[in-house]
C-alpha cells in the first residue's frame, strides 16, 4: 500500500507539473503521448486503491487553474474535457457502457456524430443578440479567462451574426478550437527562428501562445482561426434554428450564422461505422489544414445526451478516440554527421529507439548547423521526437529539466569520412565536404544511382554498395557494369544465386530511358522533372555534353540555376571520364518514350496506379499512359477514369476510389487498359 501511496502522489505531483506548463504556460514539456500514459496509469492505480483517490487528483480536474494575467470569466455551463479511448477495442467498451447507461440492448440504431479532434486551444465565445460581446479560454472547467479582445482578431470569428437581429438568439456560447493552420506553422517557426526567437514546439503551442498575447495586435499578426464544434449555453425562442435536438442541426445552424465546422464531420449510425469512420480519418490526418490527435465521438441526439449524463469532468456520451502518437521523448545519444551524394553534411540524432508515428525510430534528422543551434538540442538530452505518417523522424526540441545541462555540440570542421574541411558556403545554411574523392559520397552517389528513381537496380542499396567498395570492387557507377557474378560470391551475404540476382538487375538497367540515366547521376538542383524536360527537348547525352548554356537554359522549366549546374557536371573531368565509361559499356543514352508509337487508347483518361504493376516499374507503368495520351497523377479524384491496383497498393487510394465510386482494375489487367482505353 505504500508503494502505491508513494506512487500514485508522485503521479499526481508529475501530471499537475505538465498541466501548469500545457495549460497555464502554453510551453508543454513532453509530447500527449507520454502525458496521456501518466494519466493511464494514475486512473489504473486510483482504481485499484480507491481509498486514495481525492478531490485534488488531477483525474477528477478538467485543465488548470486559468491566469492571472487575464480578467475570470464564470462559464454558463461547465466546459468539460473528454474520457479517451486508445483503440477499438477501448471505443466499443465505451459504447457497451453508454448502452447500459441508457437502458438500450445496442446502439446499432443511434446516431453519432464523427469529427477530427483539432489540437489547438477549446474557446468559448458569446454572442448577445447576434453580436459578439465575450471570449474565454477553458481555464478549469468552471472559470476561463477573458480573451475577448484577442479573439475578435481572428478572422474567422464573426463579429456578428448572419441572421436577422429579430430571430438571434438572445445568448449563445459558441464552443470551439483557436488553432494555427499547419503551412502557417512552418512559416511562423521560420520567422521566428530568422528573428533569434524561440520556435515553437507544435502548432497548439503556438496557437495558444499567440492568442494568450497582453497586446491584442500581437494575436492579430498571427494567422489564427476558429472552427466551431458544439453549442453551450442557449437562450432562445422556441422557434430558433439553433432550438434543435440534434448535433447535426446546431451546426448546420453554426454554418449558416456564419461560422466554420469541420468538413469532415459526419453523422453515422452504430458503432461499427464509428470504428470506420475513426480509420478514415487517421488515414487522412496529414491531408487536413490543423493538426489532429484524434477523432471526437458525440451523441448526435441531445435527449440522449440528456439521459446519459456525466461523470465530475466529462460527459458519458462522448469520447475522443486518440489516434498513434506522432511525438514521443526519448535519450539523444550523441549526435553525428551524414555526408550525402552531393558532399553535404546533415546532422543527424542518434536516439535511444523508441515507437513513434507507427515504427520503432533510433535515427532522426537535425538539418542543419542552424538547426541544431535553434533547437538547442545536446548529447544526453531528453528530447522530443516526430514522427508524421512517411515523413522523416525529426528532433522537435529537447525537454529542458532544472539543473545543469550537457555541454553544447558544436559542427565539426572536419569530415568524418574523408578527413577533408567541410565548408559552409557564403549565404547558405548547408555544410559541405569539398573533397570529391570523399568516400561517404561515392557511397551515396552510387546507391542513388541504383535507387527506384534512377536506374532501378534491385538489392543495390547503401550497404550493399558499401561492401562493393570495401572490397575494392566498385569505385565509381561505371565500375557496376564490369562486375561479374565469380566477384560477388565471395562477399558476406553474397550467393550464387544473389549474385546472379544483381548482375543481372545491373544488366537490366542499362535499357533505362536517359531520363532516369540523368537523375541516376545525381546533378545538383537536377530533380526528376527536368531530367525529363532536358531528355526529351535536347534527346541524347552526347547533345547534352555540348549543349551551351544558352540551349540548356531554354528548355522549359530548367533555366540559369540549373543550365550552370548541369553543364559544370559534365565538364567536370572526373564525371566526364564516367561518362565516356557509361558510354562505351552500352547504356542508353538517348531518350525513350516507352509505347510511343502506340495508339492514344488513353486520350484524356485520368489512370492512377497504386502498387507494383506486374512487368512495370512505377515510373514504367505511368510512362507508358502518357504515351497513349492519359495522365497518372499521384491522387484520386473525381476526375479518376480508374485505378490500376498493382502489389503492396495504398489503402488510402483504394478508399477514395471506392468513396468516389471510381473503377478498380487489378494490376494484371494493366495490358489490357492500355490496349483497349477500357477499364
């Protein structure tokens, strides 16, 4: 019993800490992963020692006691928070417990409404006979603090009704999130960083910490904005739109008062479209304008919300579904430099690993000199890391704690492979190694060349190549098409039939179309789409050697930047001397159009592809629709004519066809499509 006592007290001490700074200081410490499992386990332990659960356990509490620094406002009605459910499993035991609570045998016949839960800040706004008169923060629940000024900034928030004066409710409290939109983030952290200014840790903490201003002006050069989500406290006729019993209605009333819902809102019936509709939108979480850590789950009928009640800081008949944490903390270890293909040194952070964002993450990107500077992240620390659905893990910020910190990491000035100067050059934020003969850069060069993009070569990655030049085998890409099978298998890993396997995939790749040739060599500033543009208008790579700057510039989309970067590469006797090998070995160096000649079955069509198409790289497989005159865009519309679903596709393609009633063909109709322009 002590021990849990002991336990359970520390908890309660830890959690109102983080609560102060998430609420009272808009600075919060560690990521609401790591906060909700505190809170897990504070309820587990209170549950099995209930004698030492008490009215000061944060457990019981909604929030934190709102600041000094602003007037109080008393709210009409309390604004509650909302009980979490961390899976399926934890959704459809709280629907079995609402069904007891309202006396029904299931709830396959009630309405739910379904909502992304925004991460921003919960806001409660008044209107008086349609015209706004006050804005107050959550506080505690009971109490908030009066932010009318700062609120009238925001655009989105109408400063008076869309309805006629004679119909305006006489009091209505519009419920709420003040949130950063995510491009207005990113913008507002560059700003902040270029002005010397602490960046802010996500975008809730910059909503919060741009509204919670003294200086209203302030909170009006922010670019925030308002989503309406629930009504509070109502006074008005009986004849009112917003006198309605559902959820559904009062925001349609919302919307037509002039306020904004979230779009993604939808009204469904039982909890297995619940569960569904909780995957869709955890799919789609990065394709929206706000951040979202969960989906909202409501009553939609307001006489069963009556029925059901609430417990002392939330309301039986809702939930919040939270969604994989995308932020978790964990050790920085040490921090090291990458040399990539192009000599640029990239900072990067050793982690002690850790689960976030759907994988197990031990490595994460720090950028660049000044970000390592302006995260202020050192060895030893606690950081915060994330990690956004295919996005690469990054270092967030490091969770600072009293006492005395690890030393300061400072940029070598050395290369960590090569021994050569890294040099930042004037006016730029990278770092680079100048010495061409770098071995980290062979590395990467070569491995670039062989990746998916670029010539395709199968088994050809990083430690593959690694090992190649270890042994002496390989130096430069030329040198991959003299390897020979007796090389290979001798090297660790390395069978007879691997190293037919890649001798052959080598092989295979000297037939790739001189676009790929080009982003395989890894010009500067050369991304896929010129490659593209500079194959197809000038056509071979020999035209491309002794093109000028003046014919190089004048292809579509290259331009000055680009033409210089291209011919310094092949003028360069090191690359040339490459070249004239790549050249003599029989690649193809002229441009082809795979299909060209065939009849244009797909003029007009819109043909997206998910997943590997049997006989089809991806780029293959989007060239040839191109040659019959359709597109491939990366996404499903109504525009789609169909979708050619190949191994390992995307889910989220695959729902949205079918939301959209768009055509699925399977991949190995592929052929046909082509022939015969009909899915």
């Amino acid at each position: 019993m002590s021990d849990a006592a002991a336990r359970i007290a520390l908890l309660r001490e830890e959690i109102a800490r983080h609560n102060e700074a998430y609420f009272g200081e808009d600075a919060p410490t560690i990521p609401d992963a790591d906060y909700d499992a505190l809170v897990v386990e504070l309820r587990r332990l209170e549950s099995l020692h209930p004698e030492l659960t008490g009215a000061d356990s944060p457990t019981t509490r909604v929030g934190s006691a709102p600041s000094t620094t602003f007037s109080s406002v008393h709210h009409r009605v309390p604004m509650m928070s909302l009980d979490n459910a961390f899976d399926d499993g934890e959704l459809r035991a709280w629907s079995e417990r609402l069904s007891r609570v309202l006396s029904l045998a299931s709830l396959d016949e009630v309405f739910f409404s379904v909502e992304p839960k925004i991460d921003g800040l919960a806001m409660s706004i008044t209107y008086e006979d349609g015209r706004y008169v006050q804005a107050a923060t959550r506080g505690d629940g009971l109490v908030g603090e009066d932010v009318t000024a700062n609120v009238a900034t925001i655009p989105s928030v109408p400063t008076t009704l869309t309805i006629r004066a004679r119909t305006a409710p006489r009091v209505l409290e519009v419920r709420g999130e003040i949130y950063l939109p995510v491009a207005q983030f990113a913008a507002l952290n560059e700003r902040q960083a270029a002005d010397g200014l602490r960046l802010f840790v996500n975008p809730r903490n910059a909503a919060a910490g741009s509204l919670r201003q003294k200086d209203p002006s302030v909170t009006a050069s922010r670019p925030l904005a308002f989503i309406a989500y629930q009504l509070g406290a109502l006074e008005a006729s009986a004849s009112s739109a917003f006198a309605t019993k559902s959820h559904a209605a009062a925001l349609a009333a919302l919307r037509d008062a002039g306020f904004h819902t979230a779009a993604e809102t939808v009204s469904i019936k039982g909890i297995d479209e619940v569960i569904q509709r909780c995957a869709w939108i955890e799919e789609r979480r990065h394709d929206f304008d706000y951040e979202v850590d969960g989906v909202v789950v409501k009553c939609d009928d307001f006489d069963l919300r009556e029925r059901a009640g609430a417990t002392s800081r939330a309301p039986r008949w809702a939930i919040a579904r939270k969604l994989p944490p995308e932020e978790r903390t964990t050790t920085l270890l040490r921090i090291e430099v990458s040399i990539g293909r192009t000599g640029r040194a990239t900072p990067y952070a050793v982690l002690d690993p850790v689960f976030v964002g759907g994988s197990t993450v031990s490595m994460a990107t720090l950028h660049n000199e000044d970000q390592v500077r302006a995260k202020d992240v050192r060895p030893k620390d606690t950081v915060v890391v994330r990690k956004a659905g295919d996005v690469i893990p990054e270092v967030v910020g490091p969770v600072v704690a009293t006492g005395r910190r690890p030393r300061r990491w400072h940029f070598p000035s050395t290369c960590p492979a090569c021994g050569g100067p890294l040099v930042r050059l004037e006016g730029e934020s990278d770092t680079y190694c100048t010495n061409l003969d770098c071995p980290s850069q062979r590395v990467q060069r070569i491995a670039h060349f062989a990746s998916r993009s670029a010539m395709d070569i199968e088994g050809l990655g990083e430690q593959r190549v690694l090992q190649l030049i270890e042994a002496n085998l390989v130096n430069d890409v030329a040198d991959l098409y003299e390897l020979a099978a007796e090389q290979l298998r001798g090297l660790e890993g390395m069978g007879e039939l691997s190293a037919a396997n890649l001798v052959a995939g080598i092989e295979e790749s000297r037939s790739r179309p001189l676009n790929r040739l080009l982003v395989g060599l890894g010009v500067r500033h050369l991304g896929p789409t010129g490659s593209k543009a500079i194959a197809s208008v000038i056509g071979s790579l020999e035209a491309i050697r002794e093109a000028d700057l003046v014919v190089l510039a004048a292809v579509e989309g290259i331009g000055e930047v680009i033409a210089e970067s291209i011919a310094t590469f092949v003028r360069n006797p090191l690359n040339a001397a490459v070249l004239d090998r790549l050249l003599a070995q029989g690649l193809t160096t002229v441009e082809m159009s795979p299909g060209a000649a065939a009849a244009p079955t797909l003029a007009g069509k819109v043909i997206v592809v998910t997943g590997t198409v049997p006989g089809y790289s991806r780029d293959e497989a989007i060239a040839a629709i191109e040659a019959r005159g359709g597109t491939s865009p990366g996404s499903v519309s109504k525009k789609t004519y169909c979708v050619v679903v190949g191994e390992s596709p995307g889910a989220s393609k695959l729902t949205k066809a079918t939301d959209l009633g768009v055509t699925i063909i399977p991949g190995e109709r592929f052929d046909e499509l082509l022939a015969t322009g009909v899915a």
